[in-house]
C-alpha cells in the first residue's frame, strides 16, 4: 500500500511560565497507508489531541514545535509556508475534525452561509451558488437531508452537527482525515452513525485514510485496521487491531484491554484491573521507561534507560520485557 503519512521522532512541547515545557509529544514514530484507518488510543492526557494537531500542521502556542518530521504525500508539513498550509495542505490533503467539533460550528450563522465562509478561505474562486451546489451533492450523496443547509446549529441534535462537520471536513476530498475523539459526548445510536458516515467516506474514496482518535478502545475494533497505543507523549505498542485488542504486548496495553467493562455472563462480575499510581510529570525530563512507576513486571533495567521501539510477533512495542504470549492471553478479556 502507498504511505501517506510519515511521522518521524516528533517532538511538540507546551511552553510554560518559567521557561518549564510540558513535553506533549516527545518522540512519536508512525506511519499511515492509503485505505487504512490509524486508532490511536490511551489515557486522558496522554497527548493524543496535541499530536491530531500537530498532524494538521497546526502548532498553535503555547504548542511548539520542537524536532521531527511530518511528511505527508511527500510534502514537509512542518518546513511548508503558512500560504501553502492553508491553500494546498488543510483541507485538500489532510482535514482536522476537533475534539470539540460539535461546537465549531458558528451559532450566529446557518449550516449553508457557514460552508461557503469555509469554501471561500479556501477556494475564494468558488461563487456562494456553487458551493452550495457541491454540499447539497455531498449531503445527499451521504444520505443526510439537504435541509440542514438551511438551518442553525441549535436546530440541530447533537448527532446531525457531529456528522454535519464530517462532511464540511471532507468537502474538498482530503487523502487523510485526523477525527479526535469523534463520537465523544453523543449516545450510542448517534456514536453508531457517525461511525457509519466515516466508513463511507473511504469506501467511496471521499478520503483515502483516516486517524481515529479515541478512549473508548471498544469503537477500536470496529473501525481501526491498525491500533497505537499512546501513553506519556511516546507510542508504546502499534499493531493490527486484533494483535493490539486480542494479543498484547506491552504491560500498559495488557491492563488497558482489561480495563473495558465487558457485558457478557460469567466476565461482568469480574474485578477490573486498576493501574496504580499516577502517568509521570512530563515537565521533566524521563530517565527510563516512562510506564515504570505503574508497570507490575517492573525490573531495576526498566528504570535505567528508555526503551526504543523493537518488534515483536510483527509488531512493534517500546518495552524491554515485552510480554510473552501465554501471559497475555490468561488476562485480556475485551
């Protein structure tokens, strides 16, 4: 498959008050192929959210850029001007939807006035009539009612607006788009169309690839081709998704999957694992595995040096006691 998408040793730092830098994204290594969907999962404050940013280009302070590379269809995002970021590369090759995507919309204006606000920064070429014309193709095509065009985001249930900004994200058929934490905040009826409208997009090549930002590893199985698992500001394992959910390697991993509460008989009534402890300050610098202080098969070697990624049964895991396969089976229950 053709890459998309090389992430190389990224490093974005928060600048604090002090001269303190809060190391957000510190060494991310990944990859994105044409026709794969990339589930990124992990804890809150991981930096999952910082990194779907920094993908877009965007590095908005205190957010810095500290090293890496982003290269995407062979364009440097990083080293790109701010004209051709915002004319050839958002929204064209890569489109961003938000965390808080169901609020980006403008309440004072309605869905239609506000696509063509959009179109026009981006295509100022394009009249009002004709963008218009290409949503109104694009709402039916996805089978969502044209009327919404002509309404505000009020008037709107908090499913129709999440799924409205995936389609203004992808009117310009980005080749990848970057969805953090999408079907947050919506009921599982409203979780399940969105999810829908993000499959067809790739079927009908709409986009050529997706990252799905998540913490509700369940929505994982269901969407994601390739998991990585984001832990402190680094990726800790990346595989396939049965690999990551089924067959873990690394111990963050192993509890997480075990952490899902499971409705089926025999598996509800079973305790959950709880990790100890709490992620380390990502203020200061860290010595060894940054998983250590948590981790229940922790070893002096663990604290010495940081671990690099390394593969294991075909994936890659950044552990220096990776999991063994009997071990792993006996506890994920997802």
């Amino acid at each position: 498959m053709k890459e998309l998408l090389r992430v190389s040793d990224l490093k974005a730092y928060y600048q604090l008050r002090l001269g303190e830098k809060l190391r957000a994204v510190d060494g991310v290594t990944l990859t994105l192929h044409e026709g794969e969907v990339l589930g990124i999962a992990g804890e809150s404050g991981c930096g999952k959210s910082t990194l779907a940013s920094c993908l877009s280009g965007l590095f908005f302070p205190p957010l810095r850029y500290n090293g890496g590379e982003i290269i995407l269809d062979g364009i440097d995002v990083i080293r790109a001007d701010k004209q051709t970021l915002r004319k050839s590369i958002l929204g064209k090759k890569i489109s961003f939807i938000p965390q808080s995507a169901m609020n980006a919309l403008n309440p004072t204006l309605k869905i239609g006035d506000f696509i063509a606000d959009v179109m026009q920064e981006h295509e100022p070429n394009l009249s009002r009539e004709e963008t218009i014309k290409r949503a109104e193709e694009r709402f039916e095509l996805l089978s969502l009612p044209k009327d919404v065009l002509k309404a505000y985001p009020f008037e709107l249930s908090g499913g129709m607006k999440q799924r409205t900004i995936v389609v203004i994200s992808t009117l310009m058929n980005p080749e990848v788009v970057v969805a953090d934490e999408p079907t947050s905040a919506l009921d599982v009826s409203s979780q399940k169309q969105v999810i829908s409208l993000m499959k067809r997009l790739l079927e009908m090549k709409i986009t050529k690839s997706m990252i799905f930002i998540t913490h509700e590893l369940p929505l994982l199985r269901h969407v994601a081709d390739r998991i990585a698992i984001m832990y402190a500001g680094v990726i800790l394992e990346i595989g396939t998704m049965s690999q990551i959910i089924f067959a873990p390697r690394h111990p963050y991993t192993e509890i997480l999957m075990s952490s899902v509460i499971v409705p089926e008989k025999g598996i509800r009534g079973r305790r959950l694992p709880l990790i100890s402890g709490r992620p380390p300050d990502l203020r200061k610098r860290i010595k060894g595995c940054r998983f250590a202080d948590r981790c229940p098969y922790v070893t002096e070697e663990c604290k010495a040096s940081e671990p690099d990624m390394k593969e294991v049964d075909g994936r890659e895991v950044r552990c220096i006691h990776p999991l063994k396969k009997k071990e792993v089976e006996q506890n994920v229950i997802i």
